[in-house]
C-alpha cells in the first residue's frame, strides 16, 4: 500500500536542456498539483555526444575521426552544461521534493524509450514537454508523430499531459491526419505524411521568381566546370578550402524543415495554418493579412541575404568540383585497399590468434600471480606470528638469563660445598684405607660360602648367555644376582686350583685384602671351585684402551684425561698397600690394563694377585716397571713405551702428537710430568731407592694439580663432557638393562610377569624348562612375549643422543 500512494503522489515531467521551455512546463505543472503533496521526478533528456558524429566548430564529424582526449573533453563539458541546467531546474521547482532521472540520447526512438519507461517505473502521472519529443536524427519521427506513438502505446492507468509554450494541448486524430489542439479546442497544429521545404513553399507563393533561381544555378553551374583543377592543384587549394567549410559549417545552418517546426513551436510562425471553422471571414482575413505581411519580411530577408551568398555559391562550387576529382582518387585508393583486404583479413586472422594466445598466457599469468599473492598473505602471517614469537622467545630469554645469573651464583656455591665435600671424602677414605690395614693385621672373615644351586640358579646353568667376554674372547667369569646384587663369578680349574686345600688358602687370601682399590671378595662355593666377587661395571681398562669393543654399545666412550689421572692414582694406591703389606710385602706379579676393572664411577681396582709364596725386592721391582707401563699405555692409548720417552727426549711439543686425542685436550704440564712418573718407573735398575711410597706421593702432587685445573678453569674434554661431571654418560636408566644379562637390551619383550627382558635371553630361560619369573620367581602364567616397541624406541634415541655426544 505505502508504495502505491507513494506512486500516485509522483508527477513524472520529461523535459529537455531548453531552459525556457523547461520552466514553462515546469510551472505549469506547480500549479496543475499545487494542492497537493506531490514529488516531482524530472526526466532530463541530456545533450549528450552521439554516437555516429560529434558536433565541432567544424560542423558534425564521424565520431571516430576525432581522438579520445578531444571526445573526453566535449564530453566533460556536455556534462557539466548538463548539471548546470538541472540543478537550475531543482531550484525552480522550490520547497517541492524533486528527484531527477537522466536520460541518454543514444537512442534515436525517444517515443519508444518513453513507452519503456511508463511500463517499468509504473508512471501514473507523465508531463511532456512538445520539444522534448523534437528528434535528433533526419530518420526519426517529428515532435508531434512521437506525441501520437506514446499517446497509443502507453497503458491505460498513466495519465498523459502534452505541454506547448507552457499550455496544455491535446492530442485527435482524423482524415489520417494528427491534430493538437488547445484548451479551447483551436488547432494549433497537424502532422501530415509528406512535409514540404520553405522553399517549396517559396516557389508556391511566388512563381515569377522561380525561373530566376533555376537560371542562376545554371551559370553557376557552367562557371564552375571551367575551373577545373588538375589532381596536382589540389594541395595547393586544400587549405583554402578547408578555411571555406570552416565558415560555411560555423554558420550553422539547419534544414528548412527543421526551422519551420522550431518557429511553429516557439513563435508560432507557422507556414501551414489550418483555419478553425468557428472564425468570423473578417477575423481570417485579417489573420491571414498579419501572416502574409509576415512572410513577405522574411522573403525580403532572404533575397538580400542570397544576394551576399552568391559569391560563396559559385565558391562552393568550385569546391564541388575539387572534391569530386578528390573523391575519384579516393575511389581508387578504396578499391586498391579492397584488394588488400583478403590478405589484410588473414593478417587479422593471424593477429587474432596471437591475441588468443597471449589471453590464455595473461590468464596463466593472472593465476600464478594469484597463487603468489595468496602465498604472500600466508607468508605475511607467519612472519606476523614468527614475530610475535620472537617477542615472546626474547621475554622468555630474558628470564632464562635471569635463572642463568641465578644458577651461576647457586654453582659458586655448590662449588664451595664440592670442596669441602672432596676434603671429607679424602679424610673417609684414608680412614678406611687405615681401617683396611687393620683388617689385614686383625683379620676378619666377611664372606659368604654359597651353595651349587645357588651359583647355578644365579648363571643360570652356567649359560652363554652369562658368560663375560675380555678383549674378544671368552672368559671364565659370569655375571650373576645374588641377593639382588650383581656380582662376577669366576670358576676355577684344576689348572688353578689342584686342591680344595688350595682352594680354601686363595679364599682366605683374598678375604683379607680389603682395600677401596682392590677387588672386593664377596663369597665362594666350595663344590664348584668359584668365588664371587663384586661386579664391575665398565669393565676390565685393556677393553676401554686398546679392545675392538670400544665402539661397543658399553665402550662408546673414551675416557678424559682427569679420568685417566684418577685411574693412575687409584691403581698406585692399590700397589702401594701391596707392597706394605705385614708381616711381608705382597707383589702382584701380572699387572697390566686387563688386572684393572672400572666401576660404575670409573674407580680403578686391582684384581687376580697371586698367593704370596715368596716376595722379594725384585717382584717388587717388578711391580713398579708394570706399573711404569701402565702410565704410559694410559697416557697414548697404545702398548708402546718407546712412544713417550722418544717424544720426551727429543721435544716436549711432540709430547701432545703422541697423546691419546680420546682423552681430550691434556695439560701439557700433567702429561710431561706423568711421562717422567712413567719412564722413571721403567728405569727402577737406575734408581735403586725408588719405591711405590714416594710414586704414592708424587701421584698424590699431580692428582692435587689436575683438580686445581679444573676447579680453577672448569676444563671441558674433547668430548663435550665438563670434568666434574662424575655421572658416566653410557651409564643407562634401569629400565634400558635386562634383569637377565645386565646389559642394554636391544630387542624388549614383555612377558607374562609385565617386565620386558631382552628375547633371547628369555627365550632360552623359557626353553630350559623354567616357569617362574626372573624377577619375582613366581609362576608365569603363559608363555606369550610381545614386543615392547616404545621401551625399544627409548633405548634407540638414547643410545644416538650418546654416540653424537661422543663424535
């Protein structure tokens, strides 16, 4: 509803840019609706460029033959006279609502357009303006056929108002013939099919002047064919005339018909006058007397002005005829182009599909440019977001030096307790090395005589599986548990041990040494001629310095030079408390890097000391070359004494090529002074005096000196690994070992029992006839083993994490 009274309330007026005619209907549609709330919707009909030709000083020319920056500039000024005119109209119309609607003149069918428009906007109320409906073309309908087109086609709700001079006209039609009419029902025009010139209408009115017109031409026509130029003249002549059309086209001239209908509508001079039935005869006369008077001013007028023209007639002419001559020559210029144009039209052909191919190559471009800025964006993102985490990745920073200064400060600290803890434990230790002594002088017996089963149950039946290797080669130790303590058990033959007598007196000897850095006798068993001692984890020093298995899973590792000095010192100590044995000195006899096992911490023990028979100085003696080189071996990391005293003797710098690079960067000054303990060792028949007292002190001196190197200078070894890191970087979690071997496993299975065991030590417990659980010796409920894959890829990360700490 709201939009139907919004419809009846609008008065549609169709006017053009003829600002007096404009007003004139304007107004008189403010006082048609004067008492009513109306708004007013103009429908402009704008001067706008055609496009066929363009109107110039020149006159009108094809729209193609002038460029595109003049077109835009007539162009621009069309529109701003447009505007100009419209908003003029708006402020006419006052306090009344008014909206405007452009419309273009392209299309030459105003009528039809206007049709068009009363369908789609729905109009109920349409004034137009009679030179509203004035054509733009020769072709087009007249002013008063269009009026009669849309007073025909439009529908039956749009009321139609004609506007002439600003008062209302009619529209009848009768005798073929359309007839506008004013408000008192006086004719004011017609529209005939066949219009005449003025100067048709001249030749009717006045006859006697007719032959003169004819007769002027005819001269003219002859005068002009006797100056006839040569093809060559025509650049000479061109500007002249070209000078001549721009006079002749700024006079602006319009057709005959044309002047005829503007002044029947705006002066309403009108040469064909149809007089009204009701009019008295002596009111005609005088009408037709005003008129004739009037026409015959305007003859007057033309005859003087012919008479100043005749002289640009015969111009004209002459231009005529060089135009014509030009035409022909343009005629074969057109027929010479009309050859071309198969071969131009395969050009264009071949033009086309180059254009063709570039399109799709603008599109691919187009596409791939678009892949890129969609890459851009993502990229623009992630540097926003990287950005973000970097401000946040510095904040972090920030705090992590704030903990570092904190952690410094803790580590000064710590650094102090180290020092007093290392003073403690060497007090606990010369405290127990003296409580040793006193087991020696007052002896003991704390160990344990185990029985067959027990050893067997432990080995389990002396397998393979549990047998220890040395360089290589089997042995005849086995790692066991007992008690849940890992323990070594070594079986004796009778190559060893000829009695039990024998047997009983090794046991009793090795019960009373006691010593940190002696091998610890734990028990032994009588009926299977073994003895257990403590397990050593890293093994026998022979496999860390010189075995194959040094790139094994357990021998990774090299050990650095403040090791190394701790080894020599522990080692030193052991012999020293041999060689002051009471009541009698005992000599090892067999030292050398496969008597010395590593523990879990790398403390060096001496093991396998034969029974003292008889000692003398010369086992002694003995004792120190071994132990001489042994120094040495642990020095270069090779069984070559010669090495160290060459390099000595000849320079110390050749002292570093000989050093073993395993153990990291050496002081210079603790390996010179550990190859003179070791070549002064191998020189004993030299230095009679020498004995393992005073290398207990020297020892002592230079253990003393590398741990004041590193307190001082926190020295870091070839591997990466600091020195006062005491924790052995092959050392691995409990978990990683199997209950069974000890050892890391590399293939974990879960049995019944829910610990993982490596499978094939499982699968041979299992096959031996065993039930029970390694761990808990309980029942197993099944035999089903299923592999621990997580635990695997653990124990597989681990152990790369440590080879690449170790390269």
């Amino acid at each position: 509803m709201a939009n139907e009274m919004e419809r009846d309330n609008k008065v549609y007026i169709a006017i053009n840019s003829d600002i007096h005619d404009g007003f004139l209907t304007l107004q008189w549609a403010l006082k048609r609706w004067n008492s009513h709330s109306i708004t007013i919707v103009i429908l402009y009909a704008s001067n706008n460029i055609c496009k066929d030709y363009v109107v110039t000083p020149m006159g009108k020319l094809p729209r193609g033959s002038v460029n595109e920056e003049k077109l835009k500039d007539l162009e621009k000024l069309e529109e701003a006279k447009n505007q100009k005119i419209l908003w003029r109209y708006k402020v006419f119309c006052g306090n009344v609502k008014v909206e405007a609607i452009k419309i273009e003149r392209y299309d030459e069918s105003i009528q039809k357009f206007m049709v068009d428009l009363i369908y789609g906007l729905k109009i109920n109320k349409l004034v137009i303006s009679l030179t509203f409906m004035k054509p733009s073309s020769w072709k087009s309908r007249s002013a008063i056929s269009g009026s009669f087109f849309v007073h025909r086609q439009k529908p039956e709700f749009c009321e139609l108002f004609i506007i002439c001079g600003g008062k209302l006209v009619f529209l009848r039609e009768g005798n073929n013939e359309g007839l506008i009419e004013d408000d008192q029902g006086i004719m004011v025009a017609k529209s005939r099919s066949m219009r005449q010139s003025f100067r048709d209408l001249v030749i009717k009115m006045f006859p006697e002047n007719s032959s003169k017109l004819l007769k002027n031409q005819s001269d003219l026509s002859s005068s002009s064919t006797s100056n006839i130029v040569e093809f060559d003249q025509w650049e000479k002549y061109k500007k002249e005339i070209d000078n001549y059309m721009c006079q002749l086209l700024s006079s602006n001239f319009e057709e005959i018909d044309d002047f005829v209908a503007d002044e029947i509508l705006h002066k309403n001079i009108i040469t064909e006058l149809v007089m009204a039935e009701n009019m008295t005869i002596q009111e005609k006369k005088e009408a037709l007397r005003i008129k004739f008077l009037e026409i015959k001013e305007a003859i007057q007028l033309s005859r003087e002005e012919a008479k100043s023209h005749v002289e640009g007639q015969a111009k004209a002419q002459w231009a005529i005829t060089l135009c014509t001559r030009r035409a022909e020559e343009i005629d074969g210029c057109i027929n010479d182009e009309l050859a071309r144009k198969p071969d131009l039209k395969r050009e264009l052909d071949t033009t086309k599909d180059e254009l063709s191919e570039l399109h799709t190559e603008v599109e691919v471009t187009k596409s791939k440019l678009s892949s890129i800025l969609e890459l851009q964006h993502e990229l623009s993102i992630k540097m926003q977001l990287s950005s973000v985490a970097r401000s946040r990745a510095e904040v972090q920073l920030e705090k992590v030096l704030k903990q570092r200064m904190d952690t410094v400060k803790e580590i000064e600290e710590f650094r102090g307790q180290r020092d007093v803890l290392r003073r403690r434990i060497t007090f606990c230790r010369e405290k127990d090395a003296i409580g040793n002594a006193s087991m020696l002088i007052e002896p003991r017996l704390e160990y344990k005589e185990f029985s067959a089963a027990e050893i067997r149950t432990a080995t389990d039946g002396f397998s393979n599986l549990m047998r220890l290797k040395s360089g290589g080669d089997w042995t005849d130790v086995y790692k066991a548990k007992l008690h849940h303590t890992s323990v070594a058990i070594k079986l004796y033959s009778s190559a060893d041990v000829d009695s039990e007598d024998t047997f009983l007196a090794k046991v009793k000897f090795l019960s009373l040494m006691r010593h940190p850095h002696m091998l610890s006798m734990i028990g032994y068993c009588s009926e299977l001629r073994c003895i257990v001692f403590e397990y050593m984890h890293n093994g026998c020093l022979r496999d860390i310095l010189f075995s194959g298995t040094r790139g094994s899973k357990r021998r990774n590792y090299g050990l650095n030079w403040q090791a190394r000095i701790c080894i020599v010192a522990n080692v030193c100590t052991g012999l020293c408390f041999l060689h002051r044995a009471k009541p009698r000195p005992v000599a090892h006899g067999n030292l050398n890097p496969s008597k010395i096992l590593l523990d879990r911490n790398n403390m060096a023990k001496i093991y396998d000391v034969r029974i003292p028979l008889s000692c003398d100085k010369s086992d002694l003696r003995s004792d120190i070359r071994a132990y001489g080189n042994l120094v040495l071996q642990i020095l270069t990391g090779r069984n070559w004494a010669r090495l160290v005293e060459e390099a000595i003797m000849m320079d110390q710098s050749k002292l570093i090529e000989v050093l073993d690079p395993m153990a990291g960067e050496w002081p210079l000054d603790i390996a010179l002074e550990l190859g003179r303990i070791g070549i002064k060792c191998l020189s004993i028949h030299e230095d009679k005096e020498l004995n393992m007292t005073n290398l207990a002190r020297e020892m002592e001196k230079v253990k003393k000196l590398a741990d004041e190197i590193v307190a001082n200078g926190e020295c870091v070894v070839a591997n990466g690994r600091n020195l006062d890191d005491h924790e052995d970087s092959t050392e691995f979690p409990n978990f990683f070992l199997c209950p069974i071997l000890q050892e890391v496993m590399k293939n974990p299975h879960v049995a019944a029992d829910g610990f993982s065991y490596e499978l094939e030590a499982i699968e041979e417990w299992l096959k031996n006839g065993r039930d029970t659980s390694p761990m808990t010796n309980l029942r197993l409920k099944g035999n089903l083993l299923t592999p621990n894959h997580s635990l695997r890829a653990l124990i597989q990360d681990s152990q790369k994490r440590q080879s690449t700490s170790t390269r």
